[in-house]
C-alpha cells in the first residue's frame, strides 16, 4: 500500500454578473476570501448595442472580451458562475454552446437565477438549456414573492452540500435561519433537490438543484435572495458554508462525494 499526497493549484473561477443587484457583493466577498481561489470577475455594464465607435482608451467601460473567456481560455477555469445573467445578446449561441460542451467534459457550471430566468433573454431559452436541470414555469406566475424558510430534502440532509448546515433542526421545527422573499417556480426539474422551499398544500418547490451532467456538474439556485442571510436579516443564515460547500462539490472536491 502507497499513500501519495496530492497538491492542487489554486481553482480558478469566472464570476459573470448580469444585472446589478444587492447579492452581487456577496458572490464576489465569498470567493476572494477564499485563498484557494483565484477568482475573474466580470459585470457586463456594456452591452454589445452600446458599441459607438468611442476609442477604446476614452471609455471607461470596455467591451466584454467572450472570445478569450468563452474559447480560448474556457477550459482554464475550474468553475462558472452565471449570477443573474440576462443574455442580451451578449454571448452568441455559439460561446454557449462552449459553454454547455465545458460542462458535459468536465467543467462546473453554477447558476443563481432570479426573476431575469423567466425573460425571453434567459439562459433557459438558450443552447445552454441543455445541460441545467430545470426550466422556469410558463405563463407570468413562475417568480413567487412571497416570505419563506429554506428546508433542507430528506435528500439534502444526507448530501455533503447540506448535511447538518448551521441553524437546521431536523426535528421538524423550523430552521433558524432567516426568510426569503422570492424564487422561482421550474419545471423539467432533473437532478438531485437538496434545498426546498415548502409548500403547505402540496410538494415542496425546488430551490436548490445539483446534477451531473456527462463528466461535469451543475448546480442551479432558484433564488437570488441568499444574500440576505449574509446580511443577517431575520437571523442570517448559514450562506458562507452553503455557497462554499456548493462551490467545492461542483470542483470536485474528495470530501465533499456523495459516495464517499
């Protein structure tokens, strides 16, 4: 018997920010104070139609580089993170395609939807489509505004994402952790349901989705109002461990196997 200890470089990870909103902050403060990552990190402010002819050195926002990121360099990176992007013509299907392709051979997609999943732009009605594991409901009631507690699946309460998160009572009793005011209802849903919202009439609603997806893994969060835990609104939550076990199961970290 050998044992051989193993060293891994830092992880890369791409953070893309769609439309600005309160939690953008929280995604970014996460993974930078994370010294095992080594984080990009890119807010489109500047949509292709802006695109005026303005030399480049008398612009203070530049033109998004997808090529490099979407192509030449996709597979650089150890993890995606798509945090309420709206594809308004930003990323042509074909670097979406990449994108899909990056994740069926082996590369981690995580995506936090909020109400711009439901848009005609979304990435559900994209070639991306292909590889999340649900899709928004039709019609104009698939966002629910409305306050609830998180809950953790009976699946989730043995998955190493969820399994014994701070402030969950598996008793019965509800979670002591803050509400949340919006999510989004999908269909199609595939995967492994590991964090709900409850539902007193009937099935609990996804909230937290994990897959695999060929050698790949994709996680879809179906709220964009976990960063209210971190402000401690209503008693805060365990959003840093969450996010972070999140992160590191897509990247494949060995303690954090289902099978292990």
């Amino acid at each position: 018997v050998v044992t051989i200890n193993g060293v891994r470089d830092r992880l890369r990870v791409l953070l893309v920010s769609g439309e600005p909103h309160p939690g953008e902050r929280t995604w970014r403060r996460l993974l930078k104070s994370d010294p095992a990552v080594d984080l990009v990190h890119f807010t489109i402010l500047r949509p292709p139609e802006k695109d005026d002819m303005t030399p480049l050195n008398e612009l203070a926002l530049i033109a998004f580089p997808v090529r490099e990121l979407f192509q030449v360099k996709i597979k650089d990176f150890d993890l995606i993170i798509m945090d309420r992007f709206t594809n308004r013509s930003t990323l042509p299907p074909v670097y979406l395609r990449n994108i899909a392709d990056y994740v069926r051979e082996g590369g981690a997609l995580l995506m936090s939807a909020g109400p711009e999943f439901t848009s005609p732009f979304s990435l559900a009605s994209s070639p991306l489509a292909a590889v999340l594991p649900a899709r928004p409901a039709p019609g104009g009631n698939a966002v629910v505004e409305e306050a609830f507690r998180p809950i953790i699946t009976p699946l989730g309460q043995r998955h190493p994402v969820t399994e014994g998160l701070p402030g969950w009572k598996a008793d019965g009793q509800e979670p002591g952790w803050g509400r949340w005011y919006r999510r989004v209802e999908p269909i199609g849903v595939r995967g492994e349901m590991v964090l709900a919202a409850p539902n007193p009439t009937g099935e609990p609603s996804p909230l937290l989705l994990l897959e695999h997806v060929g050698e790949g893994r994709v996680a879809l969060l179906l709220s964009d109002h976990i960063w209210l835990w971190s402000r401690g609104h209503d008693g805060g939550g365990p959003q840093g461990e969450l996010l972070r076990r999140i992160a590191h199961w897509l990247m494949k970290e060995p303690e954090l196997e289902e099978t292990a």
